[in-house]
C-alpha cells in the first residue's frame, strides 16, 4: 500500500506540473515545489532539443557544406543569443523577486519594459546581420562553397532576429512568476511547426516549394513566430500574471533596473557563446569535414543539455521567489535538489553517449570521415557531463539571485583564459581536432567546480534587484 500511495501522489504531481500549478513557491514542501516548476521547464526545452536534432537530420541530407553553413550561421548567432539568454536571466531575477514579494503589477511592469527593449535589440542586430551575411560566414571561416550555399539562409535567420528575442524574453517572463506550463507550450507550438514546415519547404513536400536550405530558415522564423503570438496572447491573460493596458509604457525606473542587473548577464553569456565561435573557427581549419562533424555533436549534445538546462531555470525562480519573500535556506535547499536530480540524468547520459557515439553519428549521416569526428566529440564532450550537471543549476541559481556577475567572472576564467588557449594548444598535438574537444569537457569540468565554491560562500544570499 505504501508503494501504491506514493506512485499515486507522483502521478498527481505529474497531472499538476502538465496541467498548471498555483502552488506557493514560497511555502510548503520543497520538493513538489521543485517538481512540479521543474518537469514542465525541461519539457520545455526538451521541445527545443528535439527540433535541433530534427533540423541536423533534414539538413544533413543537403551534404556537408548546407550543413558546415547552418553551423556556422548557429553559431554567428550565438551573439544574439547570448544578448537574448543575458538579458533574460536579469528578466528572470526581476519579475520572480517582485513576485515572491506579492508585487503583481511591478512584475508585470518588468516584463513590459523587457520585451520594448528586446525589440529595440533586434532591430539593432537584425539590420546588419542581414545586409553582411556572406561577410559573417567568411569571418566565421566558410570557405567558397558554404557560403555560396548559405548565404540567403544566413539572411532569413539574421531577418527574424525579433523571434528569438522575444521567445526567450516572454519566456523568461513566464517563468518568473512560476508559469511554467505556459512556457512549455509556447516553445513545443514554436519547435512543433518547426518540425512539420522543416522537411515540406527543404524537400518541397507537396503543395510547398522546394527551398532547399533557406527554407529551414522561413521554418524556423514562421515556428517561432507563431509561439512569440502565444506567448502575447497568455500574458494578456493569464492566471499568475496578466499584463494590463495601463502597464504597456515606458518606465525608466523600471527600465533602468533591468539594464543594470543584465549587464552581467549579457557579459555572462557573451562570456560563454564567443569562445564557441573561436572553437569553431579552430575546427574550421580542420576542413569543412570537421566542422560538419562537430556541427551533429553539438546537435546532439544539446538534445540532452537543454532538458536540463530547463531543470535549472526551476532552480532560478524558486530562488528568485523565496529570497524575495525571504526565505534564503530554502532557496539554497532548492538549488541541491535540483542539482542532484540533474547529476542523476547526466551520468546515464554520459554512459549512453559513451557506449553508443558511433551509432548515434551515423543517424545523421553516411560520411564515414563525418561520422567519424562526430562519435569522438559527442564521446569526448560527454565524460564532462556530471560536472556540469551541478555546474550548470548553480549557475542559473546565481541568476535568479540577481548576481549576474559572479558566473561572469568563471566564465572568463574558465573559457577565455583556460579553454580557448587549450583548445589551440592541444589541436597542435598529435590529438588534432580531438584536442579542441577535450578543452571543451576540461573548462566546464572546471567551470562547474569553481561555481560549487563560490555558491558555498552564500554572497549570492544578500543581492537586491
């Protein structure tokens, strides 16, 4: 009887966190707490893996070039998304504090005053990106034939710059004020028209035109666009928070609070994504084989990483909550249970990759020197895996905490002065491009370490936003 009644209320749980939760964050038993904000953040981001590894497998099929291309159109964005990410940690930490404090209409006011100035991003990141595309994908070392192929999808992605910003920016809004589930299916409606437009305007699947790959480009823009007018159509009526006429006009108070808590985490992410782009310009020199390669990896690796990614947003707004409410114990208890859960999944992931890296390669492609580099650098990158388990919902916990900063400063120490000049070093060796893969499992190995300490120290407790 006892198994019974314990399967049943992790049942209830389940129904709850799908459903829609009112819970307290703030009060009550952790755990549920953490289970039910939990499970609809990693579906969330579960939807997003899913999509990237889809969309590697449809252009996969173009040959290695469309596929170096989209890599390296990725990873050019990867300014946006850390502008987008960054910014969104400071929304985050915002809209949770005034929420655990009972202020409604202030949360709702932060979230206005995000998405004007994610508008104003974009547009401002948008323009360029599309008239120097070809210049981006030269800078990012494609050679004549990839950019020749990629240049009108580069267009296309840079054009919908004001899709990305706004689904991470409404997002982050959502999930402040503990609406987890409305996040959920904001980026499953964005990844699931993703997932069905991808093949019919690549391919030209019935009455649509064949694109090739610029059509994963208008697949992905019309996806998240579509989710973008969701995410519109919960927030001006939604149950946890609903954004009222009155709230939609300039604050500078407001709006000056959100930009001083983003700075760090814009310089956070920035931080972390542009190591991405030199690692990618070390393995570029490799040949176009490699980057292809390296490219189905990194899908790959996201499939599993972005779940738990969306583990760790749980942990940042039960902390955002419970410290705005003031209830710093419970807070930190939040982060090791979250954690723990995250060291749990990442283990059997780890093993998973390990024994099977070749077999999941060759899903993707029949190139055997393709294959190859991407079952070492889905194997290599995996053994780093526990460690950013932990690394990476401590991370998140210092975000919610409005202390921004502090993962800066890891970052720029584990990945600018540590894996970028061991990426270099060790493709030098008779390692080659294996080496840049074991740099990358070493800094965040690393990275997760030093966040341990510095979280232990409890500064993080004693930020105001």
């Amino acid at each position: 009887m006892p198994e019974t009644s314990r399967t049943r209320r992790l049942f209830a749980l389940l129904a709850e966190s799908l459903r829609g939760s009112k819970r307290d964050l703030t009060s009550g038993p952790l755990a549920p707490a953490v289970f039910v904000l939990a499970v609809p953040m990693a579906l969330e981001m579960v939807g997003e893996s899913v999509f990237a590894v889809v969309d590697a497998l449809f252009i996969a099929r173009l040959g290695a070039p469309a596929l170096a291309s989209a890599g390296l159109t990725e990873t050019a964005l990867g300014l946006v998304y850390a502008v987008a990410i960054g910014f969104s940690f400071a929304v985050t930490a915002v809209v949770s504090r005034r929420y655990g404090e009972g202020d409604r209409r202030g949360a709702a006011r932060a979230g206005v005053q995000s998405i004007g100035l994610g508008l104003a991003v974009a547009l401002a990141l948008g323009v360029p990106g599309v008239a120097f595309a070809p210049n981006v994908l030269v800078l990012m070392g494609a050679d004549a034939e990839t950019v020749a192929v990629g240049t009108l999808h580069a267009r296309i992605m840079f054009g919908g710059m004001a899709t990305i910003i706004l689904l991470f920016l409404n997002n982050a809004i959502l999930r402040g004020v503990g609406d987890a589930q409305a996040a959920m299916r904001a980026l499953w409606l964005s990844n699931g028209i993703n997932i069905v437009l991808d093949p019919c305007l690549i391919f030209g699947l019935g009455p649509f035109p064949e694109l090739g790959l610029p059509g994963a480009a208008v697949a992905t823009t019309i996806g998240r666009g579509t989710g973008v007018l969701y995410q519109f159509w919960v927030l001006s009526r939604g149950s946890r928070l609903r954004v009222r006429r009155e709230d939609i006009q300039v604050r500078w108070k407001v709006l000056k609070n959100l930009c001083r808590v983003s700075v760090g985490g814009i310089a956070q992410m920035l931080a972390d994504i542009l190591p991405w782009i030199l690692l990618i310009r070390i393995i570029a020199s490799f040949g176009t084989v490699a980057v292809a390669g390296w490219v189905i990896a990194i899908r790959v690796a996201l499939f599993v990483i972005l779940p738990c990614w969306g583990l760790s947003n749980a942990a940042a707004t039960l902390v955002g909550q419970n410290l705005g409410a003031g209830q710093p114990g419970r807070a930190e208890r939040a982060v090791w249970i979250t954690g723990a859960w995250n060291i749990v999944f990442m283990a059997a992931v780890t093993g998973i990759f390990v024994a099977f890296a070749p077999e999941i390669a060759a899903l993707f492609t029949n190139d055997a020197e393709v294959r190859a580099i991407a079952a070492t650098a889905l194997r290599v990158v995996s053994y780093g895996y526990v460690f950013y388990a932990l690394g990476m919902v401590i991370r998140q916990a210092f975000n919610g905490a409005g202390d921004t900063l502090t993962p800066t400063w890891i970052d720029l120490l584990c990945f600018w002065l540590f894996e970028i000049p061991l990426a270099w070093a060790l493709s030098r060796t008779g390692l080659g491009v294996e080496g840049v893969f074991w740099a990358v499992a070493l800094a965040y190995s690393l990275s997760a370490l030093v966040s341990t300490l510095i979280f232990r120290r409890g500064g993080w407790k004693t930020m105001t936003v």
